[in-house]
C-alpha cells in the first residue's frame, strides 16, 4: 500500500498523465469479489487484480493488456534481434 500509494504521489509530481500500470496477485479467487471490491481495488490505485496460481501464458497476457509498452518492447527486441 505504502509503496502504491508512493508511486502514484510521485508519478502526479514527475510524469502527470503518465501511469505505470500495477497488477496485485492475490490468493482469493477474483471472480468471488463483489463488483463494489473490485472498484475498491481500482480506486486504491490497481489496475489489474489476478488470481494465484495463475499461469504463465495468463499473466503474459494481463501485462500484455495494462501495458502496451511491453508490446512495442518485444517487437522491437526481436526485430533487433533478427537483423
């Protein structure tokens, strides 16, 4: 929470506008929360909330989706890497 709470006051101070996405891992079962717990999540500053275990191709996929930069990153790791 502190750590949350202190990127966030430093990303309103150094980058506004700009947002590195936050994804909790949690033991509960996500589709068990209530609509109303899962906004509380997002209001607390997280963007994506996964369930444990979750498998690897899954959280790929949820990185993938709160963050495109990882998207672009890969692309041009590998076009650098095949050139």
């Amino acid at each position: 929470t502190i750590s949350r709470e202190a990127l966030r006051q430093w990303e309103d101070t150094h980058r506004p506008g700009a947002r590195q996405p936050i994804c909790a891992l949690t033991a509960a079962y996500v589709d068990d929360f209530e609509r109303s717990e899962l906004m509380k999540f997002k209001e607390a500053g997280l963007d994506v909330m996964e369930s444990k275990p979750c498998n690897i191709p899954r959280l790929f996929k949820v990185v993938d989706d709160v963050s495109p930069m990882f998207s672009d990153l890969s692309i041009s790791v590998s076009q650098a890497s095949t050139s």
